[in-house]
C-alpha cells in the first residue's frame, strides 16, 4: 500500500465521534454492534434509525443495553453527526439517505467502515454477474496455496463483523455490490476484478450510466502498485479499461478466448487457462478439468486467478485449487438425473444477462429451459433470441411468463414454447417434454419475488421437486 493510503487509513482509525446508523437489518445491526463495543474511546455516541416500517425488537434492546440509541418507525434523521453509516438496500438519493445526509459531514457504506477499521490485505469482486462464484473461488486458490483468507461482504458474511478479532495475515476477499461501491471513499483494495456490466438495479441508481460508474468505483483508489482485473467483453468495461490506464494503473484485460497480448491478462489459450502479470506468464489448468461449467465460468475462474496470483498464492496451489472447486448452489449447480435427463439449478440467474451465459455451458436443442418470475421490465430481445437458439424448449411461468412466451416466439428460434402457471406446473411440463439426453435448466431471468421469499428458496424449490420425481420414478 502506498505511503499515501496508509497516512489516509491511520487518520480513518482515529476518533469516529458521534456516528448514525442506517437501517434495521442485519448490516445496520452489525455496524451498531462494532460501534457500540468502541464507545467510550472512539466512538462518542451510536444512533440507529431503524426506517419508516421498523419497529422496536430483541435485537433493538440488546443494542439499546449497550448503549446504542435506537430509533423507529421514521425516515426523519435529526440531530449532527460525524459519520452515517448506511445499509446497503438504502438508496443513496432517497429521502431517508438524503435526511442522513444534511444531519452527517460524511456518508458511507459498511465495508467502507470495515476498511477504514482494518485496512490490510483486501481483494474486491464487483460485476452485475459472477461475483460470488469469483468471490469464492479465489478465498479457495487463496487457501489451497497456504494463505488464510476468508470471504466477506455482499456474500453474506460482513467484514466489520470480522474485523475485531481478524488476524494480521488474514486476506479480506470482498464481493462488493454497486450498491456497496456507490458509498465507499477511501476504501483500497491491493486487487480488484471488474467482471462484467450489463442493465441491473436500475431503480435505485437512475440510470446504467450511474450503475456502471458505482461498479468502477471498487478501483478509484488503487495506483501502479495494484493491479486490475477487467473484463475486456463489453463495452462498459473497456471504457473502464481505457480511463484506468490512463491513470497508470496495472490493468489484466480478462478475455475468454483468445491472448489480448497486453503486459497484464487472464485469457483462454488453446484451451489452457492463462495468467500474465508484467509480461510473466503462469499457465493454469485446462478450461476442461474444471468442475465449473460454460465460458462464464471460465471467465470466473482466470480473474479469481489472477487475483490469487498477485496476492502471492502459488502457481501450484492456484492449479490444485481451480480443478478442486465444485459449483456452488443456485449457480448451474447440477442437482441430479433421471432417466438420461439431468437437473440443473440456475435460480440465481435474475437477469437476462446470467440465463444468455448459462445456456453458453450447454449444446444447442438439449436444454429444456425455464424461465419466469417477477418481471424486472428488462428488455428481452437478446436472452428470447439465446432461448430460442439453444433450448429445445420453453417452458414459461409466473408473472413474466407471458412477456417472455411472447418475445421467445417471436425469435423465430427453432425452440418449442410452453405456458405455465407456477415454476411447479412449469417443472411438470419441462420434466414431459424432455427427452434423455436433455438437461431441464431453471434459469429463470427474473427476480423471485412472485412466488418465494428469494431466489434461494426458489432453487430449493426447483432442487426439492427433481429430487422427488428421482426417488418416485427413479424406484419404478
């Protein structure tokens, strides 16, 4: 780290003084836990407003015993404070945002705090798809090459949790979310990996223009001395390619197939698997003897790489790693077979983006796909061209079950498309028309909301189903 950021980190460290917390969830109570166990020497005073539809809990009185302030039932933030800390599903221009901010000199996100608290050692994963694969991944090359690395952030486990009791040599490997991004400040990671942007969150940034921008937030602190991993396969991140070099940045230009013949580079080289960092090259494994399956994984596995590589791992422990690494659930995770027909939970696909690169792991007419859900209003012209391609058939439910019946037909592909009312009815169907040899594929491009609580129980769901119509028929 330079001389610079480290000056930047040991004045964050200093006194926090009167700090307000954002949201009643389980960021906001993390954050209020970790302050609360500083007041007294840094911290002057702990506020936690909990939000419009917030109301006194357990949780809330065991933070008001030790100490924090906690306020319910409003968005109307009163008083002056040095710092907000805000959650995540917070927008940053709404009214309750913005009442946090005109009582705050500085507004920031949580692993922001978690930074400025223990500064040493970070990796940061941001991209509309692919981060908690990538984020994963790399906390495995990083322990398979000897080093002790955990996963934080948007993946469920916050770092400011972890950052009381964290070892001196312990790598923070952070998948970010733009929403994370859109309030950091000094927060400088050694690497960070840029992996894709495609249209996500629309709402609650206004604009692809601002999501994209929160994305290339993750590098605004980094200098020469980090490196920069950036997918070099849309257009939102080549020109992130372009404004980081002209900064002097070490960039890896992250290309599936094909040498970008840069100094820096992860890429797919007849097959193998490839990193370059200043010119040196470390061939990895074959794309073929990963566990992970399609060019969207490939793409995952060589920026976990890189990142690996540069923060020290060794070449043999990246390699032993890479071939070790199963699919994770919800990400075309294979959840069993019947008769020739395999199963394969994809529910974490919510965009049309992630379901156009799952159908990239499969061959053309052996997918029976369904897709449906809550309608995001996204534009469907290039995953209703993909489905139409690749599927053998459609099988199309939920709420945006029409919308997306309508533009697969209208892709004229050669894919057969079925109505459904629910992803039960829609199983049903796809489990008839598929013939061995197929793989029935949910990969539903929308958000769960419909019919499930999240897209987790949804694949639990879908899991829950192939596993029954296996043990019924499978005994027959």
């Amino acid at each position: 780290m330079t001389a610079s950021a480290n000056a930047s980190a040991t004045e964050c460290r200093a006194q926090l003084g009167d700090v307000c917390v954002l949201g009643l969830g389980k960021t906001g109570e993390a954050v209020a836990g970790y302050l609360a166990d500083l007041l007294g020497t840094r911290v002057s005073s702990v506020t936690l407003y909990g939000g419009l539809k917030s109301a006194p809990n357990d949780a809330t009185r065991a933070l008001e015993a030790r100490g924090v302030r906690v306020v319910t039932g409003t968005e109307d933030v009163e008083g002056r404070f040095d710092m907000a800390v805000a959650s995540p599903g917070i927008p940053e221009h709404c009214a309750f945002a913005e009442a946090a901010r005109a009582c705050s000199a500085e507004f920031i996100g949580e692993p922001e705090l978690a930074w400025r608290e223990s500064h040493q050692h970070w990796l940061a994963i941001t991209g509309t798809n692919g981060k908690t694969t990538t984020t994963t991944l790399t906390t495995e090359l990083l322990r398979s090459a000897g080093l002790d690395a955990l996963a934080v952030g948007n993946i469920g486990r916050m770092a400011i949790g972890e950052v009381a009791d964290r070892a001196q040599d312990l790598w923070f490997v952070a998948e970010l979310s733009s929403f994370q991004l859109a309030e950091s400040v000094h927060l400088h990671p050694a690497a960070a990996a840029l992996l894709n942007v495609t249209p996500d969150h629309l709402s609650w940034h206004g604009s692809l223009e601002n999501y994209a921008m929160a994305k290339e937030q993750v590098f605004a602190n980094m200098d020469a001395a980090d490196l920069a991993v950036v997918s070099d396969e849309d257009e939102w991140c080549r020109a992130t390619i372009e404004r980081l070099e002209a900064r002097g940045l070490r960039v890896a230009h992250l290309h599936v197939d094909g040498d970008p013949k840069t100094p820096c580079a992860a890429f797919r080289r007849e097959g193998m698997l490839v990193v370059r960092i200043d010119g040196k090259e470390y061939e990895l494994v074959k794309a073929e003897d990963l566990a992970i399956r399609g060019d969207h994984n490939v793409q995952n596995a060589l920026a976990a790489a890189a990142l690996a590589l540069h923060a020290g791992a060794s070449l043999d422990g990246v390699r032993a790693g890479l071939v070790a690494f199963q699919p994770l659930e919800h990400r075309v995770e294979p959840c069993g077979e019947l008769a020739g027909v395999q199963f394969v939970n994809d529910s974490k696909a919510t965009n049309t983006d992630a379901v156009e690169k799952a159908l990239g792991a499969f061959e053309p007419g052996s997918v029976v796909l369904l897709m449906g859900g809550t309608d995001k209003g996204t534009d469907l012209t290039t995953v209703a061209d993909a489905a139409s391609r690749v599927a053998r058939v459609v099988v199309c439910y939920g709420q945006a079950g029409e919308r997306i019946a309508q533009a697969v037909e209208q892709a004229q592909g050669p894919a057969q498309v079925i109505r459904a009312s629910h992803m039960a009815d829609a199983f049903d169907v796809a489990c008839d028309a598929a013939k061995p040899g197929n793989t029935v594929l949910l990969s539903p491009a929308c958000a769960s909301f419909d019919e499930f609580s999240d897209f987790e129980e949804r694949g639990r769901v879908f899991k829950r189903l192939a596993a029954t119509r296996i043990a019924k028929e499978g005994d027959q």
